[in-house]
C-alpha cells in the first residue's frame, strides 16, 4: 500500500533544504539539495511509519494560504 504525504520545503540562510512533513510530529529532515533532502525525508517519514510508531495520529494537512501584511 502507497500514502502521499504533504511536505513542506525550506530554505536557510546558509543555502539548506530544510523538509517536513506536517502531518507527522517531529518528522523533519534536511539536505543540501532539494533531491537529497527529499531522499532523506522519505527515510524519515518510513522511519516514523514503523508499526509500534505512532506518530503519524497527528492532524490532518488540509493545505497552505498565504496572506498579506503591511510591513513597515
């Protein structure tokens, strides 16, 4: 059986691809490419789907929005 999981990239000051996956508590990964961090995030997120993890009982992702604000 296959699941999608949604996952949220970033990127920090010093140029790393920071990945989570929101719908797993703490399941979060990094790498030096997006490639890379997307391997090292499917890892974690097989690592958190083991069967006595229950990690994945979190919340469900319903999407992202983005809004505007007056920055001064």
């Amino acid at each position: 059986m296959k699941r999608n999981f949604p996952i949220i990239i970033e990127q920090d000051d010093d140029g790393i691809f920071i990945v989570e996956c929101p719908t797993i508590k703490g399941c979060r990964s990094y790498g030096h490419s997006i490639e890379e961090a997307m391997v090292n995030m499917r890892e974690a997120i097989e690592a958190c789907l083991e069967p006595e993890d229950t990690c994945i009982n979190g919340p469900r992702f319903l999407g992202w929005r983005e809004i505007e604000v007056a920055v001064p």
